[in-house]
C-alpha cells in the first residue's frame, strides 16, 4: 500500500483507508471497499464524509479532520500550535 489518509467512524470500530479499504479496527480484517456509483473501486481518495443514519434521520457527522464529533474536534484544537 502507498501512502494514504486514515478516517475513523465516530465510534472509532471503522477505519476508513485511502486507498478505499474499510477495516474492523479491533480485529484488522477489511470489511468492504468504497465503490463509485458504477461499482469502480475509489482510489486515492483523502477527502471523507462519514453520515451515520437511524430511521432514515442523520444522528452523526464527522470527516477527515474529526470536525462533526465535538470530543474529537476539541482534542484535536486542544493539541493544535498556535502562531502567536
């Protein structure tokens, strides 16, 4: 595998690979593979929305740089350098 991103679901069970893997994190098997809407394998792919639905309502947000999981996003601010 070359160089990729990796995107955690928010219940951090998922981790989504640039390369379009999908893997369980506990047991590091790969679950699916992300395809386009003609079933093409998405390929070096860095950008990812992660919707979680229940009953057809969105309930869950997040992407790449944990922004849409408060907890994560603060952890991520709280350890980020400032410039002044």
């Amino acid at each position: 595998m070359e160089h990729s991103w990796i995107t955690m679901s928010n219940d951090g069970k998922l981790a989504f690979v640039g390369d379009s893997s999908v893997f369980d994190v506990k047991t590091h098997k790969e679950l699916a593979v992300m395809k386009d809407e003609f079933g093409r394998r998405i390929v070096h792919t860095e950008k990812v929305l992660y919707l979680g639905f229940k009953d057809g309502k969105l309930v869950e947000g997040n992407n790449q740089f944990a922004i849409g999981d408060a907890k994560a996003y603060a952890a991520r601010m709280a350890g980020a350098k400032t410039n002044n």
